[in-house]
C-alpha cells in the first residue's frame, strides 16, 4: 500500500549538499552564533518579506513572547483568534495580559470583523493576527483599519504563512509585526527558529538584546533589559537561509498542488472548498477542506490511513476549548463559528515533493471513502 504522509521538509539535493558544506565551515570557525549565516539570513529574510528589519529567534513562540514584552501587555488585554495554536495564547498570559479570544469568519479562516469590533475597550493593547493554513483574510485592509483607528498594535502570526501575499503584499509585512516559524513541519525549517520582521528600528534592537540575555550591543556584556537565551544558533541559521533560497520553488510547488486539488475536488459532494479572491495567494501550508455535517470526520481520517495509506488531519483544536483555557472563556461566548468550522475541517497531505499522480490518488481514496 502506498504510503503518505501529511508533510515532510521540502529540501533539494544542493541544498543538502550547500547546507552540509556550511555546517562544515561553521565547525571549523569555531563560531556557533551570531555568525555570517545569522547575518546573511536575516538580510535575505528581510529583502523577500519587504521589511527594513529581520531578527531571528529560537522559535516563534520567543518571538511572540519578546513582542509583546516590548509592547507592555502587562494588565492589558490581547485579542486572538480561537482559530490559533495554543502557543497564541499562552505567550499573551505569560506577558501578564489577558487573552480575548475572537470568532471566525468562516470564509476566512480569520477574525469575524464584527466580532473583533465588538471585544475592543480601552484595555486592549494588541491583535494576535493568524494566517491560519496560510491564507492571508481577504478582508486583511479592514483588519488593519481597525487597529490603527483604535491605535493597536497588529501582531502577525506567521508560522503557516511563508510566501503567502494578498494584492502583492506579503504576510510579516502587513502589520506593526510579524513572527514567523521554522518549526519541522512548517513551509521552510532550521530544525526549529522563528524570525521577527519589522519597520520598527526600535523593536528590532529590542528583541536582538532580549534574545540575547537582554545584553546592550557594544556594551561590552551590559544587561539593559530581562532577556533569555531566546537566539538561533549559526548551524539553524545555516539551514534557514538555504532553505529560504528555495521558498519560490517551494511555494510554486505547493500552489501547483492546490491547483489539482481544486480542480480534482471542485465536483465533489460532501465537503466545501476553501474560496479567495484572485489577488489572494496562499502558501498552502495546509490544504483544507470543511466536510459537510453529516460526514464523521474521525471515522473518514481513520479510513484514508487503514485503507489507502494517507494521513489526514484536523486542522486545530479551538483554543478556547482547550481544558488550561477555560477558566478565559464565559458560557454565553463559545465561539460557535469556530468550534463548527475546526470540528469539520480536514487537512490533505501538502508538500513539495508531492506528485500529481500521488494528488490524483488522495482525491479519489477521498472520494471513495466517502462514497
């Protein structure tokens, strides 16, 4: 039986071979961080996101957590969709913030406008924006312009979102900041990092002292502020960097993917397809679809393994159900939207190496799966 999984790392052959060469050097120098490959990322990070700065992290969740220190959350509220992973939310409660959680626009897969509207007072200091599966909200300007009107910060989470762009804009560079994840499973990895992008000069410097134990550049070792040993290393900057030169492929890969999917899936009965605008273009860091209500979801991802070798997934669980969360959330706020939307969502294998003939195979052990 054919045998595949949700996603792998997409890394060529030269890369491997730049990639192992670079390590290799990096072990002779002797110099482990904060080396050329951190510089090198970083700019490069920069020059394709549209950004003055790119710091790079540990990992996105540091990113978050040095975010929004910076922006002194402490006793103030920070909305977030419920549609995020849980990290979202905890990094606002170790700040000493209150985390909102905010509804769906099921069209979206972002924030309800209405609902987010509505959850503003004069204690919220910031949104936590995700790009969940990668898709950017059609209705991202309006987003925007509810922040500025109510002078908040807007925090991209862009841990799904490498390469994805809505009217030649790309995520990381539509807000006051992005965050981004290089996590193993993501579009691009270093084993594990994030990278925080900004035309901020002053939360850029920020967040290269506090990755680094909070020390002053050129202070010769001073501490200025708290910080942690929230950097990445020279030999993860090494694999980011020669990831990030294949992102084009890659996110041309996937698109190509989504493209068979949609027209493979377009037909079909029992689910809907996930619909854009034509200037909205994703990096399908996931590929999901929202099963009609009658379809038993764990039942159809237990199938697609046992019987034709596919592994399927939900997309997440909604944060506010989450049992250390649900001390945030009153009886009369739910969530429905959410909850419906994420308890019937599936996520199809998507990576690049994934071959039309192998796309053609999941669509039809789908269809006849549910059939």
């Amino acid at each position: 039986m054919k045998k595949i999984p949700l996603s792998k790392p997409c890394i060529s052959s030269s890369s491997r071979k730049s990639i192992l060469n670079g390590i290799d050097s990096i072990l002779e120098s002797g110099r482990l961080m904060m080396g050329d490959f951190t510089h090198n990322f970083e700019k490069s990070f920069s020059e394709v996101i549209g950004t003055r700065y790119s710091v790079s992290t540990s990992t996105c969740t540091s990113a978050l957590q040095m975010v929004l220190n910076y922006f002194n959350v402490a006793g103030y509220e920070v909305l977030v969709a419920s549609a995020s992973f849980i990290t979202d939310v905890s990094v606002i409660k170790w700040c000493g913030a209150t985390p909102i959680f905010v509804e769906m626009n099921p069209s979206t897969l972002s924030f309800d406008l209405d609902d987010l509207k509505s959850k503003i007072t004069s204690r919220t200091k910031c949104v936590i924006w995700v790009h969940l599966t990668g898709i950017i909200s059609d209705d991202y300007q309006e987003i925007i312009n509810i922040c500025k009107d109510n002078k908040l910060k807007l925090i991209e989470d862009c841990s799904h979102a490498h390469g994805s762009s809505v009217n030649g804009k790309n995520a990381g560079a539509l807000g006051d900041v992005g965050c981004f994840s290089f996590y193993p499973g993501k579009i691009m990895t270093s084993g594990t990092g994030g990278m925080v992008t900004t035309n901020n000069m002053k939360l850029a410097a920020y967040v290269q002292s506090a990755r680094l134990f909070g020390r002053c550049e050129g202070s010769e070792g001073k501490v200025c502020i708290e910080g942690n040993d929230w950097f990445m290393d020279e030999i993860r900057a090494c694999v980011g960097y020669h990831q990030l030169l294949d992102l084009d492929e890659n996110i041309k890969s996937r698109r190509k993917i989504a493209e068979r999917y949609n027209q493979r899936l377009s037909s079909l009965s029992k689910f809907s397809l996930i619909k854009l605008k034509e200037n909205n273009m994703p990096a399908y860091y996931q590929y999901a679809i929202i099963l009609n209500k009658e379809v038993n979801r764990e039942r159809l991802i237990k199938e697609m393994m046992s019987d034709y070798g596919i592994r399927t997934k939900r997309i997440y669980k909604p944060t506010h159900t989450e049992d250390i969360f649900s001390d945030l959330v009153q009886s009369e706020d739910r969530l429905m939207v959410t909850e419906d939307i994420l308890s019937r969502s599936l996520c199809l294998p998507m990576y690049c190496q994934l071959s039309m003939s192998e796309v053609d195979y999941i669509c039809d052990s789908l269809k006849s799966t549910l059939r």
